[in-house]
C-alpha cells in the first residue's frame, strides 16, 4: 500500500509542478502517520489521496483566479480531514 501511496504522489507531484512540494510534504505526513500503531493504513492513505485532491483543486482554483494559494499554511489542517 505504501509504494501505491507513494507512485500515486509522484505522478501527482509530475503533473503538478508547482505544488510537488506541498505533494511530498502529504506524503511525509502520511508515512508518519502510520508509524503510529493506532492508525489504519488505509485511513492513512485514504486522508493522504484526499488532502492531495484538495490541495490540486485549491491549486486549480487558485489558477483560475490568477492567485497562488498558501498550501503548506493549509496542508496538515486539510490532512487531518478539517475540510
């Protein structure tokens, strides 16, 4: 499950130069997160491919508008599933 996480990211992160970083750092959050014996993996990933569609159609929405959005200000708010 993890490398489907992670190739999922990295394509993610190819398509969307802009914001890999952002990307990446959900990620991270994500393999820390499942460290922590008392969490799901799949939750995890589950929360992980949703704070990563939210961050591309923040991004998207941010496009649109000629406006960069401040994703790392939002992204472990957006990962823990507040949105």
């Amino acid at each position: 499950m993890v490398n489907k996480v992670k190739d999922y990211v990295e394509e993610m992160a190819k398509n969307y130069p802009d914001i890999a970083e952002a990307l990446l750092d959900c990620y991270e959050l994500f393999l820390s997160e499942i460290d922590d014996e008392y969490n799901s993996m799949q939750h995890e990933a589950d929360l992980c491919y949703s704070a990563i569609d939210e961050i591309i159609a923040e991004y998207l929405e941010g496009y649109k508008k000629g406006l960069r959005p401040l994703l790392k200000k939002n992204l472990a708010f957006i990962y823990k599933g507040n949105l």
